[in-house]
C-alpha cells in the first residue's frame, strides 16, 4: 500500500484501524529519528465515513510511539501547513484518499518543514518499521489533544486581500471539506458567494474520477451560466487542487489560470522566479516575462514539481493538475490563496475572465499524445535517440526533452519506466502543431526501427 506519496488501499482489505494504527507509530519512530527533540504531530482527514476512526487510530499509533498528537478534525491539508509554518510541530498527517472512490483511503506524512515524506525519502522506512514493529508502547506514551485552528488561518489569508471590488463568485466544494473554509475565507470580503455542493457527504458522486470529472465540469459549467457570475471555482474532495470557469462556464487550462495568478503575484513582487508545468503553453513564459518574472520550467509528476519548486525558492508555482504552490504561504500548495489571488486580479481588472484569458489561449495544442512502446528500455533508448537528433536546437532537459523552433515546439518525454512516451505540440497554428507532430513523431519510428535493427 505505499506508493510514492502515499500509503493507500482498499477498505478494509487493504487499509483498516489496525494498519493505520500501525502507521501511525512508524511514522512517530521515523519523525523523531529525523529530528529527536521534536514531540508534536498535527493530523487532519477528510470527510469519508471511516477517515474519522482512522485518524483517532493513527493517533493511538503515533501516542504509542512517544509523541504527542494535535488533531484538527475535519479541514483541507493546507491547514496542516498553516500549523507547521506558524507553531512549530515537528510533522503532520493527513488522513484522506483523495479523489479516488469512496471505498479506498490514505495516509500522507509530511516533516516538519513541510516536505512531504515520499517514497525515497521515508515512506518506504515507515512501511518497514510499520511491518516489523508490534504495536506496544516504544517509549513513554504520548497524549492526544485536539485544536480548531480556522479562526487562526482565516485571519492569516485576509492579509493576501487588497482592495477587492464587489463582484459574483460561484464556488462548488465536491461534497468535500472546501466548504467550511470557503465560507470563513469569503464571509468578510465584499464577493457575493453562490455555494454548489457545500454538503459534506463521504461518498460524494464525484469520487472515483480523475479531477475534475466529467459530470462535475459539465454540471459546475451550467451552474456558472444559470447564476450569472463573474466566474466559477471547483475545488476537489479534500480540496487540494482547483479549476476556474469564466462567466460563460467554460473550465479555464490550469496553465491559462496559472498566467493570471502569476501576473497578481508578480505585482507584488516584482522580479521573482515562477515555476510551471514544462508542459505549459509559451504564452505563460510570455506572461511571466512580460510581468517582470523569471519563467522556470518543470517536470511533471506531484514530488518532482515540489522539490523543483523549493529548490528554485519561486515566488509560485502552478503545476498541470490544478495544484498552486505559494512561497509566502509556507511553500505549500494551497487552492483558497489561488483563488484570492484569482480574485484580487479580476477585481482590479474590471474585465470579464474570458477577456483576460484570451491572450493566453492564443496558441493551438495537440493535447497529451501516448506513444505505446515494446518495453521501458526501448522507450528510453527512442527517447535518447530523438534527443540526439536536436542537439543543436535550443532545448530543455528538464523531464524528457523539450525543443522550441519559431513556430512550433513539443516536450516528448518518458513517464516514469513505462513503455511509452507522451508528447505535447503547441504552435502558432493547428497547422503547425500538425506539422511538429507528425515530425516527431517521424523521428520516434526511425529511432524505433535502428533499436529494432
């Protein structure tokens, strides 16, 4: 059950009281080998039926284990990382399964300095502590305590408002736990909120479905239509991640919404660095240039993009899944300050979304193309060979290959050890994008047939 990012399985088979109670104290034994005179851990779930009595079996785990917990109930993993940036607690967990179905859940573990504990870098310790180790007490048991930090962090977000203007908001929370903070978080401030799917239900209809579903977009497109507003946010299950609509209720790309938060935030601090996706359109690193930014390409993949982020100190960072990523929030991905930012630059704006996205919706996109291969090693010997033949372009080796010609560029890169390779095209035209497909893709089956040879 544990993956790169996340220990999760199925309930109960998988995952139950007795494993996470497990979990629990090997995350306890490997935090404070990590730092031996740290002794709280805040933790957090989401709002399925059994996320609850996980997270009190946690605790008891971690309680065994020598440190004390801190549980904030029911709140979004931002609110994790407001408590370990302003109060000193040595790690956190977060008791959820994401968008996946109702029927499946999760722990994640972060250090004290908000990095996530990954696969490589401690959640494989923690699966072997938690296999090996019996569940009694290692040390003088913890205690288990309990806190309400949202007045707290509410308080914190306002000082990201500057002068909003009055308008209409339309925000849809998937039945998860983006509700209760969107009300505090908008409940001083002059946006009129039209609230879609606030009622917290553990099996939301949206689960089970890559973010954001079909039937969510297509449902939160109508809502946006139907009350009249100035645009539209969707926030996921545990609302990490978000999607906005303009005012005619069409869903905006991550990266068209990422142009206009960087353009806020670059306001504010001119000169920054900004990190995206390298899967991003150009008219983003144009954006960014021309806000006075530092465009800082990526790779893809959530613990790639983090560590890129922090190791580059960026002012934000927008990544292709509806994650935003704020240095002056903890450098922590957090969806309600994208949308005050969102806000703050609509507002002083005074234009429609549709309007200001246009400029950054200019190019054409061939979309994500999968390029199915023998195995692993002839996807990476195809990929080393296509690269070889662009050496003298001016390129990027930042995950895969990327290569920018005057009207056209493409990132062909390799996702983890499958056997295949992904390509992205954009250009100035569809006829461009057709033309730069078909030559990479040209250069794919010469690459294969020498391998083959």
């Amino acid at each position: 059950i544990f993956r790169r990012t996340i220990a999760i399985g199925r309930v109960p088979q998988e995952l139950n009281d007795y494993v996470v109670r497990k979990i629990g104290l090997a995350a306890a034994q490997f935090l404070r080998a990590q730092n031996p005179g740290g002794a709280r851990l805040a933790v957090a779930c989401d709002v399925r039926e059994n996320s609850r009595s996980f997270s009190r079996a946690f605790c008891e785990g971690v309680n065994r284990g020598g440190m004390d917990t801190v549980s904030i109930g029911t709140a979004p993993p931002e609110m994790l990382a407001f408590l370990l940036g302003t109060d000193g607690y040595m790690g956190a967990a977060y008791i959820g399964g994401g968008n996946y179905a109702d029927t499946v859940n999760g722990v994640r573990i972060w250090r004290g300095d908000g990095r996530i504990v990954g696969f490589g870098t401690g959640l494989d310790k923690v699966g072997l502590i938690a296999r090996r180790m019996r569940l009694g007490c290692s040390r003088l048991p913890g205690e288990m305590d309990s806190v309400d930090p949202t007045a707290d962090y509410a308080a914190y977000m306002t000082k990201f408002v500057r002068d909003l203007g009055s308008f209409r908001v339309l925000a849809d929370a998937c039945h998860g736990v983006g509700g209760r903070v969107l009300r505090n978080l908008l409940g001083g401030l002059p946006v009129s909120l039209v609230a879609t799917s606030f009622e917290e239900d553990g099996r939301s209809p949206w689960l089970g479905s890559r973010f954001p579903a079909d039937a969510m977009r297509q449902a939160v497109s109508a809502a946006v239509r139907k009350a009249e507003v100035d645009f539209g946010a969707a926030f996921d299950f545990d609302a990490e991640r978000v999607v906005f609509f303009d005012e005619k209720g069409e869903m905006l790309r991550h990266d068209v919404a990422a142009g206009l938060i960087a353009t806020e935030v670059l306001r504010r601090n001119p000169g920054g660095s900004i990190t995206f996706d390298i899967r991003s359109t150009a008219m983003l690193r144009l954006r960014i240039k021309e806000a006075g930014g530092q465009p800082v390409s990526a790779p893809t993949g959530r613990m790639d993009f983090a560590q890129h982020f922090r190791r580059n100190d960026a002012l934000y960072g927008a990544d292709g899944s509806g994650l935003h990523y704020f240095r002056d929030f903890f450098r922590f991905p957090s969806p309600f300050l994208a949308l005050l930012m969102f806000c703050s630059h609509v507002s002083r704006e005074g234009r429609p979304v549709s309007e200001l996205c246009a400029e950054l919706n200019q190019l054409s996109r061939s979309g994500e193309v999968t390029i199915a291969l023998p195995s692993p090693e002839v996807a990476q010997t195809v990929l080393t060979r296509v690269r070889d033949e662009f050496q003298n372009a001016e390129r990027e080796l930042i995950d895969g290959l990327t290569v920018r010609t005057q009207d056209w560029w493409f990132n062909l890169r390799q996702p983890g050890k499958r056997p295949e390779l992904r390509l992205n095209v954009e250009g100035r035209s569809s006829r461009d994008v057709r033309r730069g497909r078909q030559t990479i893709e040209r250069h794919v089956q010469q690459a294969l047939e020498h391998v083959s040879a």
